[in-house]
C-alpha cells in the first residue's frame, strides 16, 4: 500500500469518517518529527453491465445541489468489511439491479497520506431486482448509457472517478485496447 | 470548488497538516446528520523546461524508502501563501533551479470531501541558479528528461501526480494535442 500508517502510529482524532493518525518519524539526518496520516473506511464503484449498456447515475448530495454523474458504489461500513460484500451491497441499494458475475478490475490507493483503497468492480450480466433504497443523503437517478458514452466520460470534469481515466482514454485512442475493455465487459 | 468546506461548519481537530470540520447537514427528507470534510494546505508541483527537457525528480521520504519519480514541488506555508509564489519556493529549494516565464497550467481539487487544491505550474526557460536546499525530510535527486519520457510517466504507477495523465495521454494519442503540448512548455 502507497501510504499506510506505520505499526507505531497512534490515532489522535476520530471523526464520523477520518481518523488522525501520528508517530514520531526519524528523518534523514537522525533528527526526529512528526508525521501525519489519515484513514478512512474503503470504498468501492461499480462498472455494471446491462446488456450491450452500462450503468450510470446522476447524483446529488444534501450540500451538492448540482447533479453530477457517477457510479454506483460507496463507502464500506468500517475497516474489515469484504470488498465484494460492500460493493454488492452499495450497488443493490442504490440501484436494485444484481449480478452474479463480478471481476475486481482495479484497486488504487488514489491520493497520498490517506490509508484509503478504492475497489473498482465490474459487475456483467446485471438484471434488476427490486428498487433502490436510498437514504437520506442520497438522490439518485439511474439510466443506462452506450460503449461510446462510456469512453467519453474521460472529458466530463464532473466525472470523479479518475481511476478509470486511463483505460477509458486507451480505449479512446488505441484500437487493441479498445476491444480488451469491450470483451472484459461485455464477454464474447 | 468541488468541496469547499461550508460557512456554518466548525473545526473539531487541527493536526499538523490536515484540519477536521463538521457541520449540521440538512438531508433531503428534511432530518440533519453530522457531515465531515478535511482541509489541507494546498500544493504546487511545477513542469519545468530546462532547454529541450523537461526536470524531473527522483524522490524518497524517511517513511517511503523506495524512490518514487515526482515533479518539484510541495505544500504552501499554511493557508494564504500565494500560489506562484509557493510553487517558485519550493522549486528553488529542490532543484535549484529559477525561471521568469511561469504559466499556471492546471488548478484542480484531486479528490472528494478534502478542501485542497493542486496547483499545476509551467516553469519555461529555467535556469540553475544555486544548489538544492532539501530539508531533513527530503532526498531528491534531479535529471532531464526528453518530452517522449515525459508522456511515458503516464504508464508509471508510481507517478503519483494523476492531474497530469490526461494531458500526457491526449498528447500520446493526439497528433494535435502533442503539438499543443509541445508549444506549451517549449513555445515557438
């Protein structure tokens, strides 16, 4: 892991998602300081294929009034929730669809001194199950968008799942890379 | 900005880099929760021309002893330095290196639920003036990359400064865009 905090660390805050971590750090030359770290529960998105389509919300959140595109996904409830578990979770509750046919096709520690692992799955084959059930903090509304759209997301600055950019851009530009992403979603 | 902090919310702790804020959040059915967000000085990181190259770092920190490639670059003194300022201060004191002919290329809020900002400078022209001047915390060391390199930091995952990838890969794909790019850091 990029920044994991150290076994000597010890927490100084806990808030309702960070927590502070600190250790006395020996630098180079041997004088010692303090260093700081984050943690915060890990969090899972979902790519879900329905068909020849794929899954994308439009979210707003309580103090983000301006509707932005995402995926499916969300926080894990604490540190030891399983990563499949969490993501099969959040993508039932906010989408009511289901699959039995999950790949982990990422896995990144996206920004420095945060102990903090994104999960990104592909989910084929989704079927809808029931509705959503969204909290409180949640309005959310689904539709499913083609291949090409997919793609383009790389160019919308309200897209934040950066993970992502960098397949969507080479699937963009080179023609092998392209057809790896289509199979790896869409099977044969 | 993506997540700015909001008027009404109070600091609970102040670390040494991050601060913790929480406010009463009104949700969408009317009832309040508790929301939290971060706020951290922001940083710089600066593309530097030297001639035909471009500078590049090779860095280790006393708690990353694996080197990692990196742009000079670091955190403003607290959270009203200047921008291009704080970007010339910290180029200077890793490189050694000075340039008359800034552009502030990117400005970018990498990640969710932090009040932090990436400044991402274009240095042209530099030229070294005095040695590094690196801190007990730093070891870096410093070469020239050709611009062909510098678009394949795009493939290095050890190259944390995502903000860049779009650019660097448009200009990889992109026979226009690599000329755009081009002219940017070595103009005409």
């Amino acid at each position: 892991m990029r920044d994991a905090i150290p076994p000597n660390a010890k927490m100084v805050f806990k808030g309702k998602i960070f927590e502070v971590w600190q250790w006395e750090q020996k630098m180079f030359d041997g004088s010692t300081s303090v260093f700081e770290r984050l943690r915060r529960p890990n969090t899972a998105q979902v790519v879900a294929v329905v068909g020849d389509k794929i899954l994308l919300q439009t979210q707003q959140q309580p103090d983000k009034m301006i509707p932005f595109p995402s995926l499916p996904g969300g926080r894990f409830e604490g540190f030891d929730e399983d990563p499949l578990e969490a993501a099969k979770r959040e993508f039932l509750e906010e989408t009511g669809y289901v699959s039995n046919d999950w790949i982990l096709w990422k896995k990144e520690n996206p920004v420095g001194k945060i102990e903090w692992t994104v999960y990104t799955f592909i989910a084929r084959n989704c079927r809808k199950q029931q509705e959503p059930q969204l909290d409180a903090g949640e309005k959310i509304t689904t539709r499913l968008i083609d291949f090409e759209e997919f793609l383009m997301l790389s160019e919308n600055p309200s897209f934040y799942e950066r993970e992502l950019f960098v397949s969507l851009f080479k699937a963009r530009f080179s023609p092998e890379a392209k057809a790896e992403l289509k199979k790896l979603l869409f099977g044969e």
